[in-house]
C-alpha cells in the first residue's frame, strides 16, 4: 500500500471473505452446506461448522463444533447454571478446536471454512492467527461475520476482506473465482 492507496501492482483482493449477516439462525447450516458441497466437488476443506442443540427449559442452546477435516465434534458450551448471563463459550474447548484445525492447515488445504469471525477473534483470539496463516499462505478462507462485528473485520482484513451477503449465487460466484486451479 502507498499512502495514496494500493500500490499499482498490488493484488486486488485477498482470499478473504466473510458472509455478513444480522444473527440469522440460518447463518450456520449455511457454512455446513457448503463445506459440504466444497467437500463433495473435490476440494480439501479445513475449518469448522457449528450446531446447536435446543436444550429443554432453557432460553439457550448447547453449541458444538465440527473440525471439517476430521469431522471431530467437540461441545464448547459451559454450563454456567439457568441464571447465568455470562459468556457459555468454555476456552478449552474452543483451543482444542483451534489445534485441529491448525493441524488440518499444515497438512495442506484448497479452502478454509469457519462458522464465524466472531468476538474471540475480534480480541485477537481463537482462530485469529489461523485465518491470517492460511491467508498468508494463498488459501481462501470464507467465514461468517455479524454485522456488529464489521469493524473488527474492516482493522483484521485492512479492508482488504470481501463482504458478501448470505446469497448463496453471491457466495458461490465468489468461491469460483477464489478456488479457479485448485480441485
């Protein structure tokens, strides 16, 4: 970059986008569905997808992650009791998961999928480094983003991530331009 602007023969863009969205509940069998249909066209897919499990009686549910190369599952939620309103993330868990998926990025991936850039990243945490190696390394990587976090995403990307709606035509014409070469 030049202080004027990108440099002349700078690259257009990272391999970095991020699906912005407002809290859809959809947001994650979205990320799931496509690593899925990543997976199923040939490409090697690292990250992790998100589910959750409605939990009888209570207002929240319990959260797992699958690490996408192993199809390891590990439940990141804590229980912190039904009058807690405190952050249920357990950081074990969530280390854990960041240790799979750097694994499955050393081993050599096309593309790197991750349920959210979410509030741990934004603090510099979670998988924060991760995006930025594989980033670094010339593999797209496509994650979701909360809206509220737009500003954590603008200072991480340089404003050089891509923001793209949750349409999947909008994700996909992107995911083609991003992985051209790779399966």
């Amino acid at each position: 970059m030049t202080e004027d602007g990108p440099a002349a023969d700078a690259p257009a863009r990272l391999p970095l986008a991020a699906i912005v969205h407002a809290g859809e509940a959809g947001i994650d069998g979205l990320i799931s569905e496509i690593a899925r249909d990543l997976r199923a066209a040939g490409y090697r897919v690292g990250g992790v997808a998100q589910s959750n499990v409605e939990v009888p009686g209570e207002c929240r549910c319990d959260m797992s992650l699958e690490e996408l190369t192993s199809g390891r599952v590990i439940p990141i939620s804590q229980d912190l009791g039904s009058e807690s309103d405190g952050c249920r993330l357990d950081p074990a868990a969530l280390a854990t998961m960041v240790g799979l998926v750097d694994a499955s990025l050393e081993r050599g991936l096309d593309i790197l999928v991750l349920n959210k850039f979410g509030k741990q990243e934004a603090d510099g945490r979670g998988l924060r480094d991760t995006i930025a190696r594989a980033v670094g390394a010339g593999i797209p990587v496509l994650v979701a983003l909360n809206a509220a976090l737009l500003p954590a995403w603008a200072e991480f990307s340089g404003g050089e991530g891509v923001t793209l709606r949750p349409d999947r035509a909008e994700i996909d014409n992107w995911l083609t331009a991003s992985l051209s070469g790779k399966a």
